[in-house]
C-alpha cells in the first residue's frame, strides 16, 4: 500500500474514534518529477497536498525530508519531528505520538487559549526539533 494510502488510513481511523478535530497535510516535494506527482496524492487522501516551490522551499524550513511527520499540538507547537525510518507507517509510534499530541498535552498547557488553525499555519516557520 502506498505511503499517502496509509496516511489516508490512519486519519479515517482517528475520525471514526472522535479524533475529528486533527488537521493531516502533506507537502509535495518541488524536486525531480515530484509536482508531476501531486494529482495523484491528491486522489489518495482526504485532505490538503500542498506543492511546495523552490522560492517557498518549505521542506528546508521544517528541516525536513520526505516522508518525514511532524506533528503539533493544537496550540501549533511541535510535539516531535519523526524522520525515516522511525517514521514508517508501519511503526506504531507515529500513530501513538499523534494519540499523545491530542490527548496529552505534551508541550503543557497553552498559554492562552489555543487559536483554531487551519493547515496552512502549520506551514508557517515553526522550529523544529528531531528525534
């Protein structure tokens, strides 16, 4: 199964739990053939494929690299940076990191009462610290 396909899964998973209130985004590398590639992820997954550029390079900002995850609370700060190959899909610690993130609290409370974000905003420069 491909990597978005299980993305895909794993977000149906939490919804159906009551988890609706997470936000999933995939940002498409601009290397290569790789925005050549975006309407296909798009048809794989139920929410937002950014195309990232090489003026933005958002990839470069989050010092990430593909299949990376790079999860936060929903105070938009980051809980964890996962790289390949703890970030397989088929390691368990990605989905209960995300589990944490929600119900946890890891970062502690926010300092003043969290702002609804929308996916973009997690593609706006927060630091990042890896695993």
């Amino acid at each position: 199964m491909h990597l978005n396909s299980r993305f895909e899964r794993l977000r149906s998973t939490l919804v159906e739990e009551g988890l609706d209130d997470i936000s999933f985004g995939v940002v498409n590398s601009h290397l290569r053939n790789a925005p050549l590639e975006i309407g296909e992820i798009e048809g794989r997954v139920n929410f937002p494929v950014y195309q990232d550029t090489a003026q933005d390079d958002i990839w470069s900002l989050l010092d990430a690299r593909k299949d990376d995850f790079i999860i936060y609370d929903r105070c938009g700060r980051l809980v964890r940076h996962v790289r390949m190959p703890q970030a397989h899909m088929d390691n368990p610690d990605v989905e209960n990191i995300i589990r944490a993130a929600y119900y946890q609290s890891p970062c502690g409370p926010c300092a003043t009462p969290p702002v609804p974000m929308d996916e973009a905003d997690l593609l706006s420069g927060y630091p990042v610290r890896s695993l």
